[in-house]
C-alpha cells in the first residue's frame, strides 16, 4: 500500500491526472448505414471480430451507436442523430450516406466501410491523399458492371433485353446506369431503366420489366434494395426473371448470380482503420483503399427453378457456387 501511496503521489507531483489514468478512454463510434443491423449481421459481426483483435471491445473501452437508413429522406434525421451521439468516429456505408456525413461535419473523424467513389462525390480530394476527415475503403471499378452483364448473358444465352433497377437518388446509380449501357451496346443489348424508391416501386419494376419483354435483371445495391433484399429475391422467384446483383447477401437469400467485392474484407479493413485514426493519425494523410478481392457466386438451386442451365464456363469462374 505504502509503495502504492508514494506512486499516486509522484503521479499528482507530476500534474498527470491520477482519475484519467485509473479509467481508460471509452471510445465512441457512430455507425450510419444502409441496411438494418439484421440485414448486415454478417458484415457488422466480422468489423466487430476485427475491433475486438485490435483491444476494442463493447462495454469496456468501445460503444457504438448503430443508424440505417430505408431512403434519402431520413438521412438528415439520421445523421444529425449520430452527431448529437458525440462520437469520436462515425463509420459510414453508402454514397448519399457518407456525403450527408461530410456535409454535416468537417471534423469527425470519418471511415467508409464501403463507399461508391469518393472522389466523385466530393467527399475526398484522392485516393491517395483524401485532405479531408473522410478516408477508408471504396467499392468502385470501371470494370465491374460489363462483368455482371457478361455473366448474365452467358447465363441467359438469349437475352436481348436487359432492365437496370436503382435508385437514381443515388449518385452512384447513375454512374453504373452509364456502364450497363456500354456493356449493354457491347453485347447487343437494349437496356431499360427503371427506378426505385420504395417496397412498391420494386414490385412495380417487376411487372415493368415481364411487360416491355426484359429477359432479366441488372439490381443495384442502395439502402432501399438491401431494405427489400427478401421482396427482391422472392419477386424475381415469382416472375421466374434472372437477376444479377452487386452484393452477395441476395444470393445467399436466394438470387441468382452476384458479382461484388468481398464486403467482408472491406468492413474487416475498415476497422483497421478505426484502429489507426483512434492512435492519432489522421484522415486526410491515410489513403483510400479499393477492394482487393471481387466475388463471383452463383446460385445452382435458384438457376434450376429458373429453368438455367450454368454453362460450365462460368462456373468454373465462379468463386463459390451455391447447390
């Protein structure tokens, strides 16, 4: 006790706090995201696996505060919500997502878990040097979208009409609209656009596109899909239509054929950022960083209640196939 009393002693000698010391800092993490805590389990339990590796741990020394948003008009609500939570980082998915961040604030602390183009966006001046309080990880590729239309041609050898459904809301929607296109004229495709923004409008892109012949289905990944992910799988089971997917979530629930970045990977990443703004750098000095790994998974099952047969090709491309 003796030695104890002459160590505290020296401590308040020194003007170091001694109640500071005796409490570690429990940090604070807003997270804003685009689909329910349900609907992200898989990626939210590996960001956690990851937090708890680098000593963060729930309760202890880490709380967080968890947002989804099922449309734009929320967002404002939403972020200021975060905010008022007083977070020393806020972890962002989603493109109108993270601009409604960086719009609200300019000193939080800012990671993308998963975030379209950044630069585009405005969120940050560039990849390797974002200048802002926004880094973390993008999802983005020139080449992805021509891929996902390659795949779904060879999987539906006589398609000539290809629907593309977003939310145009979203910056990233548009973007990706332009590259079905392109994709689209490569392959002799007439594509057609139809939009989202509620449970009721996926339902009527479903009956758009079986009425204007569309022989299958380009979904984009938004806040309002990933709300509506089972209505999506089970409309596109209904109305026996192929669909592609950005996120493999839809085809585990059921889809056809996703071709996406390992999320996991991303949201894995994404903590290691959060490790490294917590030890004192910076946002605007960490580089952004774009997916390492994409995934092709195709759905066997769900193929065979299309009446598909997956030509062996793509199989063989495929990094995991459901049966």
């Amino acid at each position: 006790m003796r030695r104890r009393n002459v160590l505290l002693a020296l401590m308040c000698a020194a003007g170091w706090s001694v109640t500071a010391f005796a409490q570690p800092k429990v940090w604070r993490v807003g997270i804003l995201e685009t689909a329910t805590a349900e609907l992200n389990r898989v990626n939210l339990e590996i960001f956690n696996k990851r937090l708890r590796e680098l000593g963060y741990n729930e309760g202890q020394n880490l709380v967080t505060l968890y947002r989804s948003a099922d449309g734009n008009e929320r967002l404002p609500a939403l972020v200021a919500e975060v905010i008022a939570f007083k977070p020393d980082l806020i972890v962002v998915r989603g493109t109108p997502e993270v601009v409604a961040v960086k719009n609200a604030t300019g000193s939080i602390p800012v990671v993308m878990a998963a975030v379209g183009d950044p630069i585009a966006s405005g969120v940050a001046a560039s990849l390797s040097r974002p200048g802002g309080n926004v880094t973390g990880m993008a999802s983005v590729s020139t080449e992805t979208e021509r891929k996902r239309v390659e795949a779904l041609k060879e999987a539906v050898p006589n398609m000539t009409r290809i629907g593309f459904v977003g939310d145009f809301r979203n910056f990233e929607s548009g973007r990706q609209w332009d590259e079905v296109l392109a994709a689209a004229r490569l392959l002799g495709l007439e594509p057609l656009r139809l939009e989202v923004r509620s449970a009721a409008d996926v339902v009527q892109a479903f009956e758009t596109a079986v009425r204007e012949g569309i022989h299958a289905i380009r979904f984009n990944n938004s806040s309002i899909t990933r709300l509506n992910r089972r209505l999506i799988v089970d409309l596109g089971a209904r109305y026996k239509m192929p669909v592609v997917y950005a996120a493999r979530e839809f085809v585990d629930e059921g889809g056809l054929i996703s071709f996406a970045p390992d999320y996991a990977h991303l949201y894995s990443r994404a903590a290691s950022f959060v490790d490294r703004i917590f030890q004192g750098e910076k946002p605007a000095d960490l580089p952004i960083e774009l997916p390492s790994k994409y995934e092709l998974v195709i759905n066997l099952k769900t193929a065979k209640a299309l009446g598909l047969t997956i030509p062996p090709t793509l199989l063989a491309r495929a990094d995991e196939v459901i049966e």
